[in-house]
C-alpha cells in the first residue's frame, strides 16, 4: 500500500521551518559522510529529520538545534537498503522474525514474493502474507505469485492461481505487481492459463516480474515481448549483457556467488552499471542470513570483487526505489523518507544507526525496539497426509533384470538408464543410487493414477546413503519428499514430519539423528531466528553425514531444489518422473525386463 504519510501538509509545513532555521530538526545527524546517489559523491554533510521527513542536508556544523542528535564521527550515511526479490520463507522464520535480522543490517525495504506460502495456502495464505507484513519496523512491498503451481501438469501444490486468483490479488492496494514468472515455456508458447495471469499484471499498471533462467536469442526476446520486466536467474557475463540490452531490470542475486565477478566484468565492458540494476537476496538459509546477513552481504561481495562501493550502494537503493516506482526512497535528500542506514565504511559495510521512516530503530547489530506486531495467525491443516508405510519405498519389477529410467546428476539434472537386479517383485538399488520419493500432502492421491503411492525416481551421482532425509520445503510445490535407501529410515523421516505438521529431518538406523519443526504452512518456524539457524545447521550437518556426495556444502540447498519442475530435465513430483521443457511423465521407472 503507498504510504502517505509524508503528504501531511503539518508535516510538510514544519520540514519546511526546520530547513530555513525557523525550528528546531526532530533528530540531527551530525559529523558524517553523505552517499549521494544522485551525484555519486561523498561529501560531508549533516542531516535534519523532521518526522518521517529528511528536511534537510546541509554543511556539516552548521545547525545544532534539534530535539536529538547523533554523532556520525565520520561515518557515512546512505539510503535504506531495498532487497528487489526475496522469499522469506526461505529463511524459515516468520516475517516478523525477519525484521528484527535485517533491520539492522541496514535493510529497510523488500519486495516478498509468498510464492511458497501461495503454493501451500493458496489465497488464504496470500492474505496472511499481507497481514503478516503490516506494522513492522521493515517495510514489505509483497508481490502476487504468479506460478502456483509453477509447473501446471508436472506437480500439484495446495492452490492453482489462474488469471482470475491473479486479478483478485492484484486488486489488493497492498500488492505491487505480479511476481516472477516462472513457467518460461508457457509465456514462450502464449498458453492461455499464463498469457492471462501476464495480462492481468500488465491491466494493472503494476510491476511484472521474471524468471529467465537459459533464455537467449528469439527465446529471450519472445519472453520480455511477452511483458516479463525483470529476471535475477542470472548465469554470466554474456546472459548479463543481454538481458540489460534486452531492456531487463536484473536483480543481482547474493545466493549465486560465482556470478557476482562476471557481473562486475560485464559493467567493465560497458564502462558504466546502468539504472536497471538491483540487489536482491531470492534464497537465503537461516544460517547465513543471520551470520553473513542478506544485501549488506551482498554489497561487501561485489565490493571485493571490484564494483566501486557507491555504484553497488547505488544498485541497492536508489536504482530499486526506482524500479519501484517509489519516489519517496533511495536518496538521501531533502523531501524524501528518512529510512537511513549508518555505515563505519564502505568496504566492510559495518553498520551503525538504522532509522526507518525517521525513528532510530536499530544500533551496532541490534534492534533498539520490537520488530513490529505479533504474527497473525497462519493458515493451518497444511500437512493433510496419514503415516506412511515403509512399503511405500520400492519399485515393483517382474524379472529377475530389468532397465530403469534414473535420474541422473543433482546439479543440471539429465535423463539416464541403469540396468538393475530384482528381488521379491522390487528394483535392487545399485550401491551408488538412491530413491526419492514425493508424496502430495494437500490431500489428493500422490500419483496420476489415483493410488496412494508417491511419485518415485532413482537418483544417481548423489553418492553412497546410510540413512534417510526428508522435507516439506521443497521447491515448489512444497509437498513432502523424501531421499533415501533404507524403507524404514525414509518412512520414519517422513512420519516425522507427518507428525510436526512439516520440516525437515534426517534419520539413520532407526533413529531421528536431527529435526526441524516447521508448522507455519511446513515452511515457517515460530522461533527466534538464531534457534531456527541453529537447529537447520544441525539438520545440516546430519544430511551431509548420511551420504557420501562430495558437495556436501549445497546438499540441502539441491534437496530442496529436486522437485522444481518447471526447470528443464528430469524431476520427481508426486505425479513421477518429469521434464519441464518437454512436457514429459514417468509414472513407471522400468523400461525393459531383462
């Protein structure tokens, strides 16, 4: 919702005395360094705030009347940082939760996608999203998920959002815009259901954001023809030039490190960072945003990487605020909003002084009052699925060979065949693979031809397991998945969650080696943020224990991606096998008898 507070003609009257010296500023900023985003200087400045209000920017020493007064000592003060693109249900803590983390790390505004919440809680969950976001000491801008399921046919969420759920939330007044269009091949292919949700976006007036992860030539063309603005799934220097020359807002994104150098290397060859270019965080597990921290992190990397600290500064704030349509953020100047952060420098981005809307609300790393108000209740009865039977776990074979369809690699996932033992009627697992298994826990029968069973694959290249790990955040249906070879180490990890209204937990030998209870919508946990951290790195550390793969620093963040359909090569759904670009179901893993 636009906030108007600044229109306040008592508020305008009185901004307007304090900046001619007539009466006294509400908070003074004194002896610091102003980022200027307009010019791109540093130059020292103090700064007066009347309310909400930056009233003025002036000489250092030059006012001392003000009600209160901070001294800066040098430090530099810039615009609220703004976060382009996030879910926060990534971090598994509540919106409220979330403030208090990035708050004072000097993030001041974000632009929430509930995307997993709509794929779980469908409308209702949406609106709690809104609720959920009012009153806080961040501001969240939240956006319509456009891709409930994200991939129609290949997987079943909680909800379908069709143009008309998109119409209805878009009349929101809290709604900016329709959130990143993930299934590329139905915007490429103008099939009606996602032709429709674009169109309601583009009817709105409001932002229509992307997912253009792989798209080049006519396919990137056709796409932003389509009225797709913006896209974060950014992979190198040359996708990065030609989605800028595409016209594209790109969000730079701190989850994929090894593209920040060849951003920065891209806006060497161009000799400037042109105004399209934001900051955003998409993903970011509990851990690290409470150790490293979301866009300040993200600025400290590029700054490494060579960007000039002003021009990421810029990226971050006033390139956003523009992106948005939000005139009131982004500069640190006279008539705009005070939502300032305080930095000690700008290579380690150390934070001081946080003010939001012109109250000092956080100091050195520590909020200095409530985040907000209370969460209101979530949506509940999410995990709709009775325990399951570790006979779930097999794929029944006649034979005494036969071949099976695999899925191959976790990372850029391809199709491949293993010929395989079978024992009692059951696929004989070579050493070297393991089972997924997906089971819809919305309340329909988990595979396409009405049983009860889940969708299965053998999965290859994941290593050699000892136990069992199972998870409702799953991209991005969110039902819940299952990795394993042990029947009754998988279905004690996912009757586990059946029971905790979802998470994630591993097991091994009969025993549940670590667990974390997430009942809010099986995304979201009700705890502080430093507990929440705490017990997913303990979740962490088990799941890399039970296998042998040797990318063991990423595994959980693949597990949870195993399941996005809407990317190209095999997945495992509740519905089977399946292939986002093709289109393609297996509900049945064997091939060929041997």
């Amino acid at each position: 919702m636009p906030e108007t507070d600044l229109n306040d003609p008592a508020l305008r009257d009185r901004a307007v005395r304090a900046a001619r010296g007539l009466a006294p500023f509400d908070l003074l900023l004194c002896g610091g360094v102003v980022a200027d985003m307009a010019t791109g200087e540093l130059r020292d400045a103090d700064v007066g705030l009347v309310g909400p209000l930056i009233a003025s920017v002036h000489p250092r020493g030059a006012r001392q009347d003000a009600a209160r007064r901070i001294a800066l000592d040098g430090a530099v003060v810039a615009p609220g940082l703004i976060d382009t693109h996030l879910h926060i249900e990534s971090s598994m803590i509540t919106p409220r939760a979330y403030a208090g983390v990035v708050v004072p790390q000097g993030t001041t505004t974000i632009c929430w996608d509930p995307h997993e919440v709509g794929n779980v809680s469908g409308l209702e969950g949406v609106r709690w999203a809104v609720e959920a976001a009012r009153g806080l000491a961040l501001r969240i801008l939240v956006e319509a998920p456009s891709c409930v399921p994200s991939a129609p046919g290949l997987e079943r969420s909680g909800a379908d959002f069709d143009a008309g759920a998109m119409r209805e939330m878009l009349s929101w007044p809290d709604i900016i815009g329709v959130a990143e269009v993930m299934d590329m091949r139905g915007v490429l292919e103008r099939a009606p259901r996602m032709s429709g949700i674009v169109q309601a976006g583009l009817e709105s007036g409001k932002l229509v954001c992307g997912h253009a992860r792989g798209l080049e030539g006519p396919a990137l063309q056709a796409f932003a023809a389509g009225g797709i603005e913006s896209d974060h799934e950014l992979t190198d220097r040359q996708d990065i030039l030609s989605k800028l020359r595409a016209g594209m807002t790109l969000e730079l994104r701190v989850s994929h490190e090894p593209v920040l150098p060849e951003a920065v290397a891209a806006f060497r060859e161009i000799g400037r960072v042109p105004q399209t270019v934001t900051l955003c965080t998409d993903d970011i597990f509990p851990d690290d945003l409470v150790a490293q921290g979301g866009i300040v992190h993200l600025l400290r990397r590029l700054v490494q990487y060579g960007m000039d600290p002003v021009e990421a500064l810029r990226c971050a704030t006033l390139n956003a605020a523009q992106r948005l349509g939000r005139r009131d953020l982004g500069l640190v100047a006279a008539g705009r909003r005070a939502d300032l952060v305080v930095f000690r420098d700008l290579r380690d981005f150390a934070v001081g002084s946080v003010i939001v809307s012109g109250r000092h609300v956080a100091q050195d790393g520590a909020m200095l009052e409530a985040p907000g108000t209370a969460t209101p209740p979530p949506p509940g009865g999410t995990m709709r699925l009775a325990p399951v039977a570790a006979s779930c776990f097999a794929i029944p074979a006649r034979g005494e060979r036969v071949t099976i369809q695999t899925v191959s690699r976790p990372r850029f996932t391809q199709w491949g065949t293993r010929e395989v033992a079978v024992r009692d009627g059951r696929v004989v697992l070579p050493r070297d693979a393991a089972l997924m298994a997906v089971f819809n826990r919305y309340g329909a029968p988990g595979h396409r031809d009405g049983t009860d069973m889940p969708g299965i694959g053998v999965i290859e290249g994941w290593g050699e397991w000892s136990g069992a790990i199972a998870t409702t955040v799953l991209h991005d249906s969110h039902n819940l998945a299952v990795f394993g070879r042990d029947p009754d180490d998988m279905a004690l990890a996912a009757n586990t969650l059946i029971a905790s209204g979802g998470g994630m937990a591993v097991t091994r030998g009969g025993e549940v080696l670590a667990a974390l209870r997430l009942p809010v919508c099986g995304l979201l946990s009700t705890e502080p943020a430093d507990e929440v951290a705490r017990r997913f790195v303990a979740v962490r550390e088990a799941a890399a224990s039970v296998s042998t793969w040797d990318g063991v620093p990423v595994m959980i963040k693949l597990v949870i991606g195993a399941s996005l359909a809407c990317n190209a090569g095999p997945h495992v759904t509740d519905l089977g096998i399946t292939d986002g670009m093709t289109g393609a179901i297996v509900t049945d893993s064997v091939v060929q008898a041997g």
